[in-house]
C-alpha cells in the first residue's frame, strides 16, 4: 500500500502489522522511561520533587508511569494479535504528547519528532493490523475445520 501504511488485506500481512505495533508501543514505552529519566537527573527539577508533597509527588510518578503500563499493555496485545484499545490509548496519550509540547512552545528537536513520527505510524500500523486480524482467522484454525 505504501512505504508507511503496511498492507492489511491477508493474514501474514496483518500480523507483520501487528508486530510493527509491538515495536511502536516498547519504543514509545522506552522513550518516556530515558526522557523521564533525564528530566528527573536535571538538579533543579530533582529539587523542586523532593520539596513538593506526598500527594504531588504522587501525582508526577502516575503521571510518567501509567502511560509506560498501558504502552506495555498494548504491546503485549498486539503481539496477541489483538489490542484496538490499549493500542488507541497509548496512541492518544502519545498524540496529546507531542500536542501540548506544541502548544507550550517547547521543542523537542528534529531527532524527538522524528521518533514520535516513527512511533506513531507505528502505533497506526498496529492498529490497522489489529483491527484486520479481527475480522480474519488463522490459517491453522482453516485448515483443521477442513481436516
């Protein structure tokens, strides 16, 4: 179909889509990790944590970690096969991402959004393959139903 949107039309191919979603999901998951990593290395913004509260605290840690469980999440379910709605979240999350380091003025250089670029066909390709592994079954399953 094209160099970025893999074609969908038979099992192999939905399936090597799929695995193009595993692959988007731990790098997006690997991203947030070292770019949080980072952040928090940076002395005054470990200052600033350690002065806030509990709850704050609290906070900026569900902040950086739910959105590493829930692309783990959906990268265990594309490797299935499955995972239109983890892969829709991590792809949302990933989407509100870069839209409000837009909106903030904050730039993430040339190399950061060719990454977010990369992980997000990625995630769409998993998303495509996902939703045409669906409506297909396996090619085992064919075989013994007409064995």
């Amino acid at each position: 179909m094209g160099i970025w949107f893999k074609d969908v039309e038979d099992y192999d191919n939905a399936e090597t889509a799929t695995r193009s979603g595993v692959w988007g999901s731990v790098g997006y998951a690997v991203w947030m990790a070292i770019s949080s990593a980072i952040e928090f290395a940076r002395s005054d913004i470990s200052l600033q944590f350690q002065l806030m509260t509990p709850l704050g605290q609290s906070i900026i840690i569900a902040f950086v970690a739910v959105p590493i469980c829930v692309s783990l999440v959906a990268a265990w379910r594309f490797r299935l096969g499955k995972g239109l709605i983890a892969g829709s979240l991590t792809l949302v999350v990933l989407v509100a991402q870069i839209g409000l380091a837009i909106a903030n003025g904050y730039f993430m250089g040339i190399l950061g959004y060719a990454i977010a670029f990369g992980i997000l066909m990625s995630l769409i390709n998993g998303l495509r393959g996902a939703w045409a592994l669906r409506a297909m079954h396996r090619p085992e399953e064919v075989v013994q139903a007409f064995e």
